[in-house]
C-alpha cells in the first residue's frame, strides 16, 4: 500500500518536473490558442449558417409576394375585361344582353328540383359496403371498443 502511494507521489513529482520545463509550458500555452481560436472559428461558422438560412427564407418569401403580386395585377386586368362586366352585371343584377329575355324562376320551384344529399357526417351503408372487408373490420372493432352504436 505504501508503495502505491510512493509510486503515486513519484509520478506527481515527475509531471511537475516536466511542467517547469519552458518547452512543455509554451506547448500547452500554444493547444490552448489554437482550441480557443479553434472555438471562436466554429462560431463564426455557425453564426454565418443560421444568417444563411435566414436570408434564404426570405429570398423565398419574397418571391412568393412577387408570384402574389402577379397574380393580383393579373386578377385586376380580368377585372377590367368586357367579359368580367357582363358576367357581373348578369349574377349580381339580373341583366341580359340585347336580345336575350330573363327568366325568373322562384326559389321555392327551383328548390323544389333537387336532391337532397346525405349529411357528410353520417357514413351511409353504400360507402360502408364500398371499403374493403379490412376496413370494415376494423370500423366494426372501433365502434365495439368505443361503444358506438350503428342502428342502421
């Protein structure tokens, strides 16, 4: 035991000795320039990535904005257009060309002709027989584990 701790304190006095040594203390003076120059180079890197990847995120939001630009001025000369004008004019106030006669037909007559669609909240058992026989399994074992009730 007292030789361990000989040998430890030989080995203690071994290091100090070299670190008196000028050559040894100008080499770990030179390993820490060279980690901080090392550190501060690999921030500047960073740095520069992150201002890299934002100037490119907007470099594409700006040419999102010209496209929505160019599509705004031409939305504007469709809106200028003849053909934009008399769309309008027959939607929004019932006029006709020269020539053309206007029929007015009532709500409840137009309405009285069409079909009522099923609720999209409610499957219906046509679109239920149309998935595959997985698919309805499983359906089947979620509205079990769920204690959902299917009274069709």
């Amino acid at each position: 035991m007292f030789e361990k701790i000989k040998n430890y304190e030989k080995r203690i006095i071994s290091i100090f000795t070299h670190l008196k040594d000028l050559r040894v203390v100008g080499l770990l003076l030179f390993l820490v320039i060279v980690l901080l120059v090392s550190w501060s180079s690999v921030r500047a890197i960073e740095t520069n990535y992150d201002l890299q990847k934002q100037i490119a995120a907007l470099r594409q939001e700006n040419a999102v904005k010209k496209i929505s630009n160019e599509n705004l001025k031409l939305e504007n000369k469709y809106l200028e257009t003849p053909q934009f004008l008399e769309i309008a004019a027959r939607q929004d106030f019932g006029l006709a060309a020269k020539g053309e006669a206007v029929l007015t037909v009532p709500r409840a007559v137009a309405l009285s002709y069409t079909v009522d669609l099923p609720s999209a909240n409610e499957p219906t058992q046509e679109s239920n027989d149309k998935q595959p026989a997985y698919q309805r399994h499983f359906q089947a074992w979620m509205d079990f584990l769920f204690h959902r009730n299917n009274n069709d």
